[in-house]
C-alpha cells in the first residue's frame, strides 16, 4: 500500500480474510529524505502516489510527483520469510 503522507510502502498480510484491523506487517522506504520533503506541501502528501506489481511478481513500480518511476525487487519490499499471503 502506497502511503502519500510518508516516504514508504506498507506491506500487509492477509490472514485468513480481510476482516478487522491490521498494521503493517513491514513498512519500507521508497523515496530517500530530500526527495520526500520537495513533495511534502501537507501531511497529507510527498510520499509514492501509486504502485504496481509485473506480471512475474518480481518487480514493483512506484511512483510519486517528485520521483516519476522507481523499481524495485518485489523481493525486497516483502522481505524474508513473507509468504504469497500478502496484498501490497
């Protein structure tokens, strides 16, 4: 999940269902500080506006207004031991 009002991406875990609340299972950064605060006109903004997973689960595709395009590996976002029942 995209969160416009930090500098990173929440990864979450999706259990058996959807249902209840849920904190992230691991938060990683995507945007280095400098680039963070060109964007931060609110709390509410600076952070990645949008993201997208390849077809092969392996790359994900973030982007924000002051960083059009940033790849990453999937596997780096999801970490180690983070099975295929999570939902970015």
């Amino acid at each position: 999940m995209a969160d416009a009002g930090s500098p990173v991406v929440h990864v979450y875990e999706r259990g058996d269902n959807w249902t209840g609340r849920r904190g992230p299972a691991r938060s990683v950064g995507v945007l280095d500080e400098e680039t963070f605060q060109r964007g931060r006109a609110s709390v509410e903004e600076g952070g990645p506006k949008g993201l997208d997973i390849d077809r092969s689960n392996s790359v994900i595709a973030v982007t924000c207004e002051e960083q059009a395009l940033a790849f990453y590996p999937l596997a780096s976002v999801l970490g180690s031991g983070i099975g295929p029942g999570l939902a970015p």
